[in-house]
C-alpha cells in the first residue's frame, strides 16, 4: 500500500490584489485581478502530487466554465481522472482580496463541493486501495471529513485532517484523524467548543491530545509549527520566505 488519497474541495480563485482590504460598505480600487485554481483539497493534492508522490484527488466539479477548466488543470498536473466526479451545482468559487502585505480575506461558495459524500468515495474504493493516507480539509460538508476518516481507519489507512474553515467537531469526532493540522485560530476554536481551556497554542493543543485526539500540528506562521503528542511536544522554525504581496 502507497500513495496519498485527497477527499474534499476544489475552488476556482478569483483574486483581486490592492493597496489595502476594504472595511465594511468601502470600495478599493484594486491593482490587479487573477482567476486560478484553487480549493484546499486541490492545494493539497497539487502540493503533493509536485512533491513527487502518488496521489489521487476525489473531487465534485460542476459542468460549468470553472470546472472544465480544472478538470483540465488537475489533469495536467498528473492526477487520475476517475476521482474528478461530475456534481449537480456550479463548480466551487473561492473570492480572495489581497492587500499589500499578503494579509487576505476570503468568502467561499462552495457548491459542487457540497454534493461530494462518504458514498461516493467509498464507491471508488477499489480505485484508491493503494492509498496510505487519507487528507481531507472541511470546504465540504463535516459529515464527509468524519465519515471518509472512519471507513479510512477501517481500512487500514492513516487519515489527516487540515480543519479549516473551523467546525464545530468533538473531541470524540477528532479523535477519528490521526493527525490534525489546525492554525492557531482553528485550534482556539477547537479547543474552545471542547472545553479545553488553555492560554497558548501549546496548552490547547495539550489539551486536546489529553482528551483524545492522537496528534495536533499547529502552524503558526512565522514561528514554525508546534507538533504535540502524547509522547510530548516539537517545536520546528519556519522556513523563511517572502510572502507574495503587492508589488
């Protein structure tokens, strides 16, 4: 058994780039516009497709301008063809703004990703065997994130998760991935719908693993990724980079 299965979104990005985010009621002129793709499933099984591994992607696209183009693009990019499934809504659209210090906000419509279940990945069982690990994100509906993780587990796969957007799922819920990958945010929201109370990162992460869930990968930007465990805590240095702004 090998290979990486990804379960979850595809999104067209619509991204506009300007001087400065907009407040409520406000109109900024932006300097640039940019249409792509995007999704964080599809980030994900790009990301790791471009690393080298053997992935497929289970993905619902509808039969619009958005999801013919992606259907082309996930292709190209050497992902198989039988996970790129036809749904009855309008492709996912994903609408970024950008200011000039790569601070973003995005609203999501997530439509054909919606229609994606646990029966339609399971009916491709067959097809995904040779996937080790599962990673699913929640663009999709929760329902799918939890139900993929257990029929992933009943099948001797290991199962990741990148909780975001934040769900209210339970500890009991998260204990179903055996990794979870949450930023700080997402972690606080975890956390705080668990009762696990904590001041830092590393409190809330503590938390969580004492309640259950087997690993907690906390990323937090620019000071690296917290790993904690019931075998203890890591801390890694991020990588330095120069985040792509308005130039």
């Amino acid at each position: 058994m090998q290979g990486i299965l990804v379960v979850g979104s595809y999104n067209a990005g619509l991204t506009v780039s300007g001087p400065r985010l907009p407040v409520p009621g406000e109109t900024v002129v932006a300097d640039s516009f940019a249409a792509g793709l995007g999704g964080k499933g599809a980030n994900q099984a790009i990301g790791a497709r471009r690393l080298g591994a053997d992935v497929a992607f289970i993905a619902k696209l509808g039969d619009d301008v958005f999801g013919r183009e992606a259907r082309v693009t996930l292709l190209a990019e050497g992902l198989p063809e039988w996970g790129l499934l036809p749904g009855k809504a309008p492709t996912g659209v994903a609408f970024i703004l950008v200011d000039a210090a790569a601070e973003n906000m995005i609203a999501i419509a997530p439509g054909a990703n919606l229609d994606l279940s646990t029966d339609d990945v399971i009916s491709l069982s067959a097809a995904a065997a040779d996937s080790a690990i599962v990673m699913l994100q929640l663009e999709c509906e929760a329902a799918l994130a939890t139900g993929v993780a257990t029929w992933a587990r009943a099948s001797g796969k290991r199962v990741m998760l990148n909780p975001a957007p934040a769900r209210d799922l339970s500890t009991v819920q998260l204990a179903l991935f055996d990794i979870i990958t949450p930023n700080e945010l997402e972690l606080r929201a975890l956390a705080t719908f668990n009762g696990c109370t904590g001041d830092s990162p590393k409190m809330q992460a503590k938390a969580l693993v004492s309640a259950g869930v087997p690993n907690v990968i906390v990323t937090m930007g620019r000071n690296g990724a917290l790993w904690v465990s019931a075998e203890g805590v890591q801390s890694f240095p991020a990588y330095p980079v120069q985040a792509a702004g308005r130039h």
